[in-house]
C-alpha cells in the first residue's frame, strides 16, 4: 500500500503557486491523504529539495501529528508545537515550520512525503530533517509522496 497524498492547488509534478513560495506569502500548501495503515500511531511530514545547489535542503518537518488526521489545511503555523500536539522540526532555513520554495534559480523539485508511524517520536521542537529521518528508520509503517516544482 502507498499513501496517496494529494494538494487541491498543485497536481503531481506541476507547478507550486508561487503564494506558498519564497516569493509570496510563503504559506504551507494545503495536503490530503487517502486511509493509512490500523497500527498507525502518528503521521509525519517533510518537504525537501534534493535539487538544492549543496545538496538536499529541508523545507519543512512535522511530527507526530495525530493518526486520525486526513489533511492539513493551508498555512500551518509555524508553532513549535501544534494545538495537536504535533510538533515541528527545524528547516534549512534556521526556522521551525514550513518555508516554501525559494530556488537561487531555475526550476527545482520539491518532494513533500508522508509517513504513517508505528510510535509516537520522542523528538523535541527544532528536530532537524537528519535526525527526523534517522529516527522513523525502522518505524514506517507507509509513506506517500507529492512533487511539485518551482521556478526562478
């Protein structure tokens, strides 16, 4: 089974509306996923940009978000920790929530992933996209993933 996550203003591969970009309002796109897997005990998702110029770059982290939650909606706070209890990790950038594409130039792609979880991460705020995905190693039950681009 894949999880299949989806955004209602960007299709697969296509366009990011530059609103959710560096060079606008710089808010989270809103995403919606299908069903994810009974054991689940919490989601993550990150966004990243493998073809960032020093390498893969992190856009956003958010964990243990709960295993009953189908969507998010457009511009998540950039709160340490969600009225959820989700929290967030920290971004390339050195800020904690999301922080869209911003390409020095050209088109590049960006990867937001979805991970259904068996545990709940014993992470705190500010985790880095490096230890997030070190610690979900052994613990994904499913993940997802949607790519959209941007260009500068």
């Amino acid at each position: 089974m894949v999880i299949k996550i989806k955004s209602s203003v960007f299709d697969e591969g296509q366009p990011i509306p530059t609103k959710y970009t560096c060079s606008g309002i710089d808010v989270s796109p809103p995403l919606e996923w299908n069903s994810l897997p009974d054991e689940t005990l919490s989601i993550a998702i990150i966004c990243e940009d493998p073809d960032a110029p020093g390498g893969t770059w992190s856009h956003w982290v958010i964990f243990n978000l709960p295993a009953d939650t189908i969507s998010l909606s457009e511009h998540v706070m950039s709160r340490e920790i969600m009225d959820n209890n989700a929290i967030q990790g920290l971004n390339d950038f050195g800020k904690v929530g999301y922080g869209g594409p911003c390409p020095p130039s050209g088109t590049h792609r960006y990867y937001y992933k979805i991970y259904a979880l068996d545990v709940k991460l014993d992470l705190p705020p500010r985790t880095t996209r490096e230890t997030f995905l070190e610690s979900i190693n052994e613990h994904i039950l499913d993940q997802g993933q949607i790519m959209g681009t941007y260009t500068r």
